[in-house]
C-alpha cells in the first residue's frame, strides 16, 4: 500500500488530489456536536496544501437517499475544517454539488495550496449502488475532477462506495496518513498482540457484535460485556431481565459463545449488578432518572436495566489493569444520560490507568471518552471507525483498504 509519505516525496505541487474523508459528524442542526473525524484527517490535509496541491476532499454524511438533502449537507464541517487549517489555507471553498457545475467551477479556481470540500456524496445515488455500471460511472464523473487519490476516511473502508473502492482504481493512489495509523494499530490487535489481552464490547445490540466475538475467541485472554447487549447475555444464562433490551433470537449464539470461550480458557466476564429504572431516560431534558441498583441476576419485573453497577466498574477495572492490550468497542450504558455514564466512565479511566496498550474502537465509545471529559491523549490510539475496526477483527477484506492495495 503506497503512503501518502511517498506521494509527497514523488512531489504533489500544482496537482488536483482527492482526499477522500470522513467528515461524518454528528450535528445538532448545524451545529457540530463532536468534530473528531475532521481533527483526525487534518494532518494528511494539511500535509497535502502545504506542498503545493489542489485539494479536494470529499465525504459522506448521515445517510440521505440518494438526492440532496439539507440536513446533510457538508457545509458546517468544511467551515470547522477551515477553521482547524486556520491561515490562508482555513479559506475552504465550498461546492454545493458532488461533480455538477458548483464543483466543477469549485476546482477549476482552486490555487496551488488550497482546499475545497465537495457536497454529500451520497447525495448522488452512484455512492452507495449495489449496481456495478452505476457506481462505476460516478467514479468516472470524480475521477474527472483529480489527477490523484488519497484515500483517509476510515470510517467508510468497509463499505463497497464508489469514492471508496471504485474510484482508486481510476487515479493513482495512495493512503493517507489517518488510514495508515489505523491499520497499524489493528496490526496490535490481531498480528502483534501482547498478552494479557482484554477485549471490552458493549452497545445496544449483540448482533452487531457476534462476528467480531467470533473471532476474538481465538485471540483474546479475556472478553468484557457492557451496554444493551448484556441482558441478551444475562437472559442466556436463565436469569430475569425485566424489561431491558434483549434480542430473543441470538441467545442460541450467545449460548454456544459461552461453551466455547469456557473450552478455550477464555474468560468471559459479565456484570454483577446494573442499574434498572421503570423506563428509558430523557436524553434531551437529563431530567434525574433515579436509577436503583440491584443484583445483575435479580432484576425485577418491569424494571429497565440502563448501565453497569458500581460493583461492576470496580471489577471491569480490576480485569483491566494489567492487560497489556485493551480492545474498548461500545459504552457500557445510556452515557448520555450523567445517571447511567458512571459505568461508561469506569471503563475509559480504567484504560488510562492501565498501562497496556489501549484502543477506543471509534464510533460511541470515541463520543463517550470526550463528552465524559477524557484527555484523548491519555489512550493508546482512538479509532474513527467502528464499523470499519470491528470488520477488520472480524478478519474481513475491507473494500476500501483492498482498493488501495498497489
């Protein structure tokens, strides 16, 4: 895989490159909730104007249907964007289209140096089509706007898009700087593991993790359950759940899961009390919820359970502190809610005290560490992409990185 170090060194002055990014982030209308994804791909935009060339960056956003979208539109992150480059290269010029006129005068005016951001690709329905023809010919129509590709938006690797897989097969390309730390950090994870290796895995729905538990029974030392998904596990054990979530049709995997990580001497390790409510927070008021805490096997009828106990934090951190190697995908409850962050908050601190090698898994998780107040840098390394991180353990071929590949 050609780096972006190589592209500079062969010289990028005067030339149009794509950068394609991921400026996914989530709004309050247009207001910026958390600007991570666009502070993480800076350095490679940077990097790229500061030697001279014409970049163009361009991304996703939310998921419209295929046509414009005002809610979606890129503008509030190209402003942050411009805003993080600061100077005479924070002038990012803005194209209200993907490759219509708008972007088409937008490159063509662009200086030696200088930045512009497309519209929403998604807009145009060639982004994200099962159909081969049609989003072939959108990566013609980018392609049409570049002279080179740097591929740096993580986050959208494992989706088979047409600025992702399809349009570096028609410029040359390389990836950029963001991409390369991230899959030299996945390497730690699978290739170069050091050992006592724990994994932490929460979120709302155990499907969404069954295929990266699958795999990691085979590499990790230990396995943590946080978030909605554990009721389905607690359920699976024969225990009460209350009202909490569970998805009834995956405790036969959950099942096997467990005989396989009790055969394999991997320790899987579940909450021993939660905190349960008579119903789901108001995330938008934080009103107090007066969370009770109870035993994580007598929860009682109609009870919600919302977030890992205090008895549990203690013991998830205890399981921590000597990993050499800490894998963290998914809070452990409702972290938006003060009430039910305080499990959430246990496990991100347990990760800064512990000396090991650790990784935030994007998505949730990367929110929670800086909504909770965390120093990012206090972590080994946080991902941009969670879906992209947990395919990649998944041990799965990532449209986008395969794209790459020289």
């Amino acid at each position: 895989m050609k780096t972006i170090d190589e592209l500079l060194a062969e010289g990028v002055g005067g030339k149009r490159v794509f950068v394609r990014a991921d400026l996914n982030v989530p709004l309050d209308g247009t207001t910026i909730t958390d600007d991570g994804r666009i502070r993480a791909v800076l350095p490679t935009v940077a990097r790229l104007a500061e030697a001279g060339a014409r970049v163009i960056v361009a991304s996703h956003l939310g998921r419209p249907k295929g046509a414009p979208d005002p809610a979606f539109s890129l503008a509030p992150a190209a402003a942050r964007l411009g805003e993080l480059l600061g100077g005479p290269t924070g002038e990012v010029a803005f194209a209200t289209d993907t490759v219509g006129e708008s972007a088409r005068a937008v490159v063509e005016g662009l200086a030696d140096g200088r930045v512009a951001v497309i519209e929403n690709l998604r807009f145009n329905p060639g982004e994200t089509s099962k159909d081969d023809a049609e989003r072939g010919a959108f990566a013609d129509q980018l392609a049409e706007l570049a002279d080179l590709y740097v591929g740096d938006g993580f986050g959208a690797v494992h989706r088979k898009h047409a600025s992702v897989f399809d349009l570096p097969a028609r410029l040359p390309h390389a990836a950029g700087g963001l991409i390369a730390t991230e899959v030299a950090v996945l390497k730690k994870l699978t290739d170069e593991v050091r050992r006592p290796y724990a994994v932490v895995l929460g979120g709302a729905k155990v499907s969404d993790k069954l295929g990266v538990i699958d795999h990691l029974l085979e590499k990790a030392d230990r396995i943590l359950i946080g978030g909605g998904m554990l009721f389905t596990f607690l359920k699976a054990q024969g225990h009460e759940i209350g009202s909490s979530l569970v998805q009834e049709d995956q405790i036969p995997a959950v099942q096997e899961y467990l005989k396989r990580a009790e055969a394999r001497g991997v320790e899987f390790v579940l909450p021993v009390d939660v905190l349960v409510a008579d119903e789901f927070p108001d995330l938008k008021t934080k009103a107090p919820a007066h969370p009770e805490t109870v035993a994580a096997d007598a929860i009682p009828a109609g009870k919600m359970g919302l977030d890992i106990g205090p008895e549990t934090g203690r013991l998830y951190a205890s399981k921590l502190l000597d990993a050499e190697t800490v894998f963290w995908n998914g809070p452990m409850g409702v972290f938006e809610h003060p009430d039910y962050a305080e499990g959430t908050r246990a496990v991100a601190q347990a990760l800064v005290d512990s000396p090991g090698f650790s990784v935030v898994g994007g998505g949730d998780s990367a929110a929670a560490v800086r909504i909770l107040g965390f120093d990012e840098n206090a972590f080994g390394h946080i991902s941009t992409g969670g879906g992209a991180s947990l395919e990649y353990l998944e041990g799965k071929t990532l449209p986008g990185l395969a794209a790459l590949e020289d």
